[in-house]
C-alpha cells in the first residue's frame, strides 16, 4: 500500500476508534438512561410533549396543553430545529418515544458533526480533531444528558467543518453543502451558524479562489434560512396556539443584559431571567413582561443601546473584566495556550499550504468567536467545553503545522548536504 494511502487509512482508524469510544460511553448511559449530567426540565418535557402532539398528528413542533389548545413552549424557542428534528421522527415513525429515544437522537448528532468535519479538513486538522477528541470531551458529564446543551461541543466542532467547506474545501459541491448544513445549524443553535459565517469568510482570506464557493454556500444558507424563518412563523400561528406574542426565535438584546447580569455591573443586573424581567419593566416604566414577549425584547434594545451611548466606557470595563478569567479557565493551557497560539500562529501560517490556511483560519475564527460569547454573553461554565474543544484544536493544528513545516524543510537540506 502506497505511504500517502496508508496514512490516511491509519489516521481514520484512529479517529474512528477515539469517536467510537466517546460515542461508546454516550451510548452506555443513554441505554441505561444513567445521565452523569443535570438537566433543563422544562425543555426536555417540552421536547417529550412535542413527541406526543406529532405521534398523534397534531400541529409542527408545538406542545399539546388541552383539546385542541397547544403552546409554542417558550423554553424551546432557542431550539426550535432539535424540535422540529423530534416532531418529524415522531411523525415518521407515527408513535411516541421517551427520554431514551431523545438520547438516541442527541447520540447520532455528536458521532455526525466530527465526522463530517473530518471529512472536510486536511491532513493537519484532521490528525488535530483525533487529538482533540482523545483528550477533550464532546460532552462533559456535568452536561451530558439529553438536552440540547450536550451538543454545543458538537455543534462549534460543525461549525468549524461548515467553514472550511465554505470557503472551497471540497469544490463548488461541497460549498453547497456547507450552506444546506450551516442552515441546518441555524435551526438548532443560530449563534453557532453565526460563528460558521464569520469562520467561512476568515478561511475564504486565505485562499486564492474564493470567490464561487463562498458566494454558493452565502447563497444557500440564506436560501434554506429564509425558508426556515417561514416555517417558524408559520408555526407560530398554528391554530388553537395560546400565546398571541411570543417570540418565533432566540432573544438577541434580551440575552445581552442578561449577559451583563453574570457578573458585577453598574447598574444591578442578575443573571437570570426574572431579575432581567423585573429591571427592564422598571427601565421602561411598564409592567413585566416575560423574556419571551417581544415587548420585552425591545426593552432591551432600548437599554442596551442607551448603555452604548450615554454609560460605554462602564460597559467595556465590564467586558474586559472578564477577559482574564475566561482566557485562564476556558481557553485550552489557560494563559500558556494563549501565549503558544500567538506565537506560533504567524510561522504556522507563513508555512501553510492553502489548504491548511482553510483549517487554521476556521479553527481560529471559531475560537474568538466562542471567547466573544463567553465574555459578552454568557461567562458561565456552560461555554466552557466548547472553547476547550476549539482552543486545544486550534492548538494542535498550529503545532502539528509547525512541526510538519520544520521536518520538510530538514528533509530539502539533506541533498544539498549530501
């Protein structure tokens, strides 16, 4: 067998097998529905009630409170594609299933995301996601459970994939698909589909023909995103729905001020959703309204665009407060990872193919953008893993760049040598 063949047999295998035994644990508890990992309740019941409604051929991912009475079930908004994902297995199968079987679902997602990610990435990423997965945790056993936080590792692992295909990894078609998957990825968690869009346009600097992949997957998620905005409003109005004003997709300015509320601030904020009720009706002098309520959410635009304008030197030390705690704890290595990253990143990156560059930049990009959401939005533990994940795969892809760079330069000295 040729070396460059059996390389990447071996470097599969490998992967295969370091997946295969985090899948393997995931799958053992979900079988004895042994979760080490706390739970939402409120959105797993959600999930459940919706398995009922579609089992029974009711409305599109809506929850069932009476006879012919259903909820949008607040606690879903930010998930409404792993909703729709449940609906339409229910439906298919046209029967119910249990905690189990949403643990069964949550399995498939996990094992899907590095595979296609692999799939995606050239040698250097590659050899880096085995390495990544044999030292970090796709989901950490504080949250693995069947709720959809246990896929955020996952879904950042996706989202750098998505980035790499976008910016031609794999050719014109696989754009494409990166456009169909990064939708996909909208519907389950959008702020990671963000991240993919901003990782697609880094990783597209970096090569020369840019141009048609990045426009065919910008065009194809926007196209299957506006088509699935249109079934979320859809939903929203499915009749026999209680709640006349609800929101069809995540709080953006809502989470903002919640954001600030998870550390010390100017101006009294807790980091919950009903102290952030109670602030916002005494800011806008009206009464409370929950955090689902688009009133609400215009609330929060109000204030946060009155801190950016009269209080933002208040606001940005708030932020920078953060910084050194979220780099030391969240970021792979803490302070030494940083360090290692800055200073090995520019000969890394000097010494890339353009295939590398595609990997290097995604891996990049996806990382500040999960240091930006921990220090914005939300510094809790919760985003923790993911930055773990991103940081330790950003790390070994410098390093194994620099070290395969550094052996191909010794080997072009041997001749001359010679």
């Amino acid at each position: 067998m040729p070396r460059p063949i059996r390389s990447t047999v071996l470097g599969l295998v490998a992967f295969l097998m370091v997946l295969g035994w985090q899948a393997g644990a995931f799958a053992l508890e979900n079988a004895g529905e042994r979760w080490p990992g706390s739970t939402f309740t409120p959105r797993v019941e959600a999930l459940l009630s919706v398995c009922a409604t579609a089992a029974g051929d009711g409305p599109f991912a809506v929850t069932t409170i009476g006879s012919g009475a259903y909820s949008l079930a607040t606690t879903l908004i930010g998930d409404v594609g792993h909703a729709g994902l449940v609906d339409l297995i229910c439906r298919t199968r046209g029967r119910n299933m249990g905690r189990r079987g949403l643990g069964w679902i949550v399995l498939v997602i996990l094992v899907a995301c590095p595979l296609v990610t692999y799939w995606a990435a050239e040698s250097n990423l590659r050899l880096a996601l085995t390495g990544t997965l044999l030292v970090r945790e796709l989901s950490i056993g504080s949250y693995r459970n069947v709720d959809t936080v246990a896929l955020f590792g996952a879904l950042v692992i996706l989202a750098v994939g998505i980035a790499v295909l976008a910016a031609g990894g794999r050719g014109l078609w696989g754009a494409i698909l990166a456009g169909v998957l990064g939708s996909m990825l909208f519907a389950e968690r959008s702020v990671f589909a963000y991240f993919s869009v901003c990782a697609a346009l880094a990783s597209a600097a970096g090569v020369k023909a840019w141009r048609k992949p990045l426009l065919a997957f910008l065009v194809t998620l926007v196209a299957f995103v506006l088509a699935w905005n249109r079934v979320v409003e859809v939903r929203a109005r499915t009749p026999g729905v209680i709640e006349k004003a609800a929101l069809t997709s995540h709080n953006t300015w809502g989470y903002l001020v919640t954001g600030l509320g998870f550390s010390e601030n100017p101006w009294g904020i807790r980091g919950s959703d009903p102290a952030v009720v109670e602030f916002l009706a005494r800011f806008a002098g009206g009464p409370p309204l929950s955090m689902e309520h688009p009133e609400s959410e215009t609330r929060a635009r109000h204030f946060m665009l009155h801190v950016v304008r009269e209080e933002p030197v208040k606001l940005l030390a708030v932020y920078a407060g953060r910084v050194p705690t979220v780099l030391a704890l969240f970021f792979s290595l803490g302070w030494w990872g940083v360090a290692a990253v800055l200073a090995l990143l520019p000969l890394a990156w000097r010494r890339a193919s353009e295939g590398e560059r595609r990997g290097l930049a995604a891996a990049g990009s996806v990382c500040l953008c999960l240091c930006g959401q921990a220090i914005v939005l939300d510094p809790r533990p919760l985003f923790a893993n993911p930055l773990l994940l991103v940081s330790s795969l950003l790390q070994l892809t410098v390093l194994l760049q620099v070290v395969r760079a550094g052996l191909a330069a010794r080997a072009a000295r041997r001749p001359l040598e010679a």
